[in-house]
C-alpha cells in the first residue's frame, strides 16, 4: 500500500543541536541542513567549523550562544529560539562533557559540572522545549548517551552515570509524551573521534577499533546519520529506545 508521505523535510522544520559547534554536534548540523531542516546550534562559543558550515548552509545552519551549564538561563534560551524560529520540532541534546577520573580523587566541582552539563542542563531543556512541542502536536527528541552507559570504563564512572541518565530518562519521558505525538530516543556511540576523547594515544584508539566487530571506529557522521532517520518519516513509530552506534564495539 503506498503511504502519501509526509511533509517531513519541509524548509522551515526546525532542529535546535546544543553542543552543535563541534564534533558529533556539528556532524549532526550540517547533515541535517542537506536534508532540508533549519537547524539552531547551540554552544558557548562558534568555532571556526561552524563558521564555514554556516557560510556554505544557505541560510539554513544558525548559532546561538548559550552556556547549558547555567540552568537559569534555559527557559529564557528555549523562549529565544521558539520566538526568533518557530516551533521546534527536535531537539537533539548532545552538548555534553566527558571528563575523566578515578572517583577517590574527582574534585567534587568535576564531579558536579558533569552532572549539570550532562544531565541537569538536557532534562530543563527538554522539559521547556517539549512544552512547546506538546502545544505544537508533534516533535522528535534525541539524547546522546554513549555505550559507557552499559559497558563501564575505568576512570569513567561519573561520565558513565551521567550518560545512564540519558537513557533512563529517554525511556521514561518517551511514555509521558508519546499520547501527544513526541518520540523521544537515544543514541549510544562508541569511541568517536573529538576533541572530547583527544586524551587517548593512538594505541587506545587501535585497541579500541581491534576489539570491534567492524575493526574501525565509527564517526561523527553516523551518528548524524541517525538522527536524520529518527528525525525523518523512518522514525514515526520509533520511541523509548537507544541505537548503538559503535561499529561493533559491543557486539
Ligand atoms: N566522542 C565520543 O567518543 C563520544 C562517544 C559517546 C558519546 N559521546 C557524546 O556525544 C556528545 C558530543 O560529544 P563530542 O565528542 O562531539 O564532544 P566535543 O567535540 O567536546 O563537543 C562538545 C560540544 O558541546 C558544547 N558544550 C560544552 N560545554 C557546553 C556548555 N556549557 N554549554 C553549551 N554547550 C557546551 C561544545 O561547545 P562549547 O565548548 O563552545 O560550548 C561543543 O559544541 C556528548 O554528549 C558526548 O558525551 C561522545
């Protein structure tokens, strides 16, 4: 039976990427500006790769500058994006940190920028953006969580928590919303290339990449990948769930 599709692609269906400044975030913001969305990129600062992903989206890759960090400013944050764009019909929460450290001697002030970055900040976010969506009728929500949520790391524990807090809180809020038409999802990625994982040498990552299945990492366009299909008509009856994005690290 053929399906007359959705207007799923439509120019002005807005995306707000936090952390869409570099790395996955930014991956995620110039795949969706291929696939017709506007996208909102969200971080403290533009870099210089964002800069040139602007210059070349055609209007359709913006920044606004927001420190996700200060919870304060967030209701005021989802207000500008909605008064300035319009509805928002996804909201990936990506921004995120990924310090390392053995919990006996975390300083408590990492311990607690984790968890408010991490977890605090996309939960309020979520929470201001998805009313919007509730009033709209419709949205997509994605958090990105990271296989270390299940596998465990040494010298990853907080990371590790804070990153099981996404996905606890996907599955949870895919229930409350979805009688109003929202999906909410997960994205587990194994190791990735970013300056969030530049600590690790080079045998790190071959050991990494010789323990997956595939015998490579993946990259920040597959989890770009990803989102463009839960974004898209692929993704309607999709939610409460997490996809592992690893090339087999955890298979
Ligand atoms: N790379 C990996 O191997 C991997 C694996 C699994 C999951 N992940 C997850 O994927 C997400 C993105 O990681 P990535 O590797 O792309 O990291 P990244 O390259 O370090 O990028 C982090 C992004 O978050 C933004 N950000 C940081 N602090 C912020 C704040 N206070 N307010 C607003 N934005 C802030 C950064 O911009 P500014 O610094 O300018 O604010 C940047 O755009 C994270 O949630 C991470 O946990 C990564």
């Amino acid at each position: 039976m053929s399906r007359q599709p959705e207007n799923w692609r439509a120019p002005m269906h807005n995306v707000l990427v936090t952390g869409g400044s570099r790395g996955i975030g930014l991956a995620i913001g110039r795949r969706l500006v291929g696939a017709g969305y506007n996208v909102i990129a969200a971080a403290r600062r533009e870099s210089d790769d964002l800069k040139a992903a602007i210059s070349e989206s055609g209007g359709r890759l913006h920044f606004r500058a927001c420190d996700l960090a200060v919870i304060d400013a967030i209701p005021a944050f989802a207000k500008l994006v909605r008064d300035e764009f319009g509805p928002i019909y996804g909201l990936v929460n990506n921004a995120g940190l990924g310090t390392e450290g053995l919990l006996a001697t975390m300083h408590n002030s990492e311990i607690e920028a984790l968890v408010q970055l991490n977890v605090l900040s996309p939960i309020i976010l979520t929470k201001y953006v998805a009313r919007q969506m509730m009033a709209d009728g419709a949205g997509r929500i994605i958090n990105i969580s990271s296989i270390i949520a299940t596998t465990g790391y040494n010298g990853l524990s907080v990371y590790g928590a804070t990153k099981a807090a996404a996905t606890g809180f996907t599955r949870s809020l895919a229930r409350e919303v979805g009688k109003l038409g929202i999906t909410v999802n997960a994205i587990a990625p194994g190791f990735i290339d970013t300056e969030l994982t530049n600590n690790l040498s080079e045998d790190g990552r071959k050991r990494i990449a010789g323990r997956s299945a595939l015998r490579r990492l993946p990259e920040t366009d597959d989890v770009a990948r990803m989102v463009e299909y839960l974004l898209g008509e692929g993704g309607r009856n999709i939610t409460g769930t997490v996809f592992t994005v690893d090339a087999g690290n955890t298979a």
